[in-house]
C-alpha cells in the first residue's frame, strides 16, 4: 500500500512538471528570489506515514499558511466567543490585502485575510513582543514536529514593503479592533509570514489539524479538537483569498496557500497534504499546487461531499 501512494504521487509530481504557467511572487523582493521550479508533494497521514516526492525538504516562507495557525493560538488563548467579538468568519470575495473591514460589522471578515490575520496576531498573549512571537513560533513548531525558525532576510524585506499591512493595522486601531500598539501586532504578522517550512512540515502541520490537534509522529497534543474544527471551517470556506469558491467546487477540502508557494489541505481524520510549487495563478495561489490538490481530490474522491 505504502509503495503504491509513493509511486502515485510520483506520477503526478512528474506530469505537473510539464504546468510552467503563473510567476513567482514579486512585491516582496526577497520573494522574487526564489527558483521558480521547486516542487514537492507530500502527503502524511494520521496513523503516521509521511511520503515525500521532489524538493521536499527545500525551505520556504510559510506566508500566509501561518494564518491558521495563529488564529488558532489566538482561540487557545482568548477563547471562540470573545475572538469572534474581533474577527468574523465570512468568506470576503476580496484579494487577501484588501484594506477594509465588513461596514456592517466594522470587523474584519475572516481570519485568512490580512486584516484579520493582523487582528489575530494582536490576540495572542504575553507580556511583550518577543514572547508573543515566541509562543507563536514554538505553536508552528510543536505542530510541524521540528523546531522552526525565521528567515531574517525575509522578515527585513516584508517589513520593508508591507506598507499596506501596516495601513490596515491602523485601521484596525481606528475601529477599535486592535486595543493595543497596531504596529507591534503588524511585526508580529511580518514575522509569522517569515518562518521557513519545508513541504513536509507543511504536511505535518495539516495532518496534525487533520487529527484533531494530535500531531501524527510525535503523538503531542498540540490544540484542542474544538480549535481544530473552527480552524477548519474557516479554511474551507476563505483558505483560498477570492479563488475560495473554485476550490470549494473543484477540490472540497479546507485548505491554505501562501504566496511562498505553499498549500496544505486536510482530509479531516485521515491526512494532511501539501504541495510546494512558488510559480503563483492571479490569486497568488500556486498553479501545480491547485493543479495537484485537483488531481488528488478527484483520482482519490477527496471531495467532502462525494458520497461513495
Ligand atoms: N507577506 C504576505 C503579505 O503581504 C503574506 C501574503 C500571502 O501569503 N498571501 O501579507
């Protein structure tokens, strides 16, 4: 069995190598750096198989695939009503740095979108900058099974560029959401998005979601089954910016992509998968990272609603 999904895998790393379509990301110049044609499948399951095909040990920004996760520290840490009170869980329809909040609600619409990324990132406790970012570093770790660290150049260049982030920091302070400093929560943001994964840590940290916080290898309970399962709905319905609704339709499982080519999807109790790839469609989702969750989703009939 094992051999079979390896050698399957195998087949779709190798046909997807043909996709050159899409571009890296370029805003950020220490992102346009990256070879574009790094590429890895891999997939863990919950009983603990881990298989790996292509650049799978390659490191990368974690981007935007940090999201999840601290919003999940974030409901550890203040519980889902009173984050609920600060960031809802509508899907937005907008591009992920859009600067603006629901007008009727004046929150932010969902967690997975910078503005409510940036108001998570001012959700998590400690009593100063660095042990805020600590505790949220040590999280990935923990949920990745290795210790992980900040690619610093990134950090610096985001920091640079990420005049946008901060903008929505400020109105976030504006309305209210953000009570405390705008800009601490908006260096932790930066930060976050700088932690370098490779596409097995990715895998891992999806199969641990998809094992209800229990991380598949080191059988550590890393975030309650009722953290898991909110953290999961928000995926399925806004895990991938404005291309939410194609991929709901088309693949139908909650997911993630970051703009440093990463996505992780999870089938919940059974595995968590994750695809690197940094060549990006117009949504900043990459191209064979889409085209292989497809792939996966209907050859296995991953999709939550078939019915077999
Ligand atoms: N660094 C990114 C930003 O501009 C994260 C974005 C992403 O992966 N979509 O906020």
């Amino acid at each position: 069995m094992s051999s079979l999904v390896q050698r399957y895998l195998e087949d779709v790393h190798t046909e997807l190598l043909q996709e050159r379509s899409g571009a890296v990301a370029s805003y950020i110049p220490e992102l346009a750096r990256v070879d574009p044609d790094g590429f890895a499948i891999c997939l863990a399951t919950s009983d603990g198989h881990v298989y790996e095909v292509g650049d799978s040990r390659r490191e990368f920004a974690i981007q935007s695939i940090s999201k999840p996760f601290t919003y999940a520290l974030a409901l550890a840490d203040r519980g889902i009503a009173a984050v609920g009170e600060k960031v809802d869980v509508e899907p937005s329809g907008e591009a992920f740095n859009e600067i603006s909040l629901d007008p009727t609600t004046e929150r932010p619409r969902n967690p997975m979108i910078n503005a409510g990324a940036i108001a998570s990132a001012s959700l998590i406790d400690g009593s100063d900058a660095a042990e805020k970012f600590e505790r949220v570093r040590r999280l990935y770790s923990r949920c990745a099974g290795r210790d992980l660290t900040v690619d610093e150049a990134m950090f610096a260049s985001e920091s640079e560029t990420g005049h946008r982030n901060r903008a929505i920091g400020h109105l976030l302070r504006g309305y209210g959401i953000i009570e405390g400093d705008p800009q601490e929560a908006v260096e932790l943001y930066f930060r976050q998005c700088s932690i370098e994964v490779n596409c097995r840590d990715l895998a891992l940290m999806a199969a641990t979601l998809a094992d209800n916080g229990a991380h598949p290898l080191t059988g550590e309970r890393v975030l309650d089954p009722a953290l898991c399962e909110r953290v999961l709905s928000v995926m399925t319905t806004c895990g991938m910016y404005n291309g939410a609704g194609d991929w709901v339709a088309r693949v139908g499982l909650p997911a993630k992509s970051g703009v440093g080519g990463g996505i992780l999807a999870v089938l919940p109790g059974q595995f968590g998968l994750a695809v690197y790839s940094p060549r990006l469609d117009q949504h900043g989702n990459s191209v064979r990272g889409v085209a292989a969750c497809r792939r996966l989703s209907q050859d296995l009939e991953l999709h939550f609603l078939h019915v077999t």
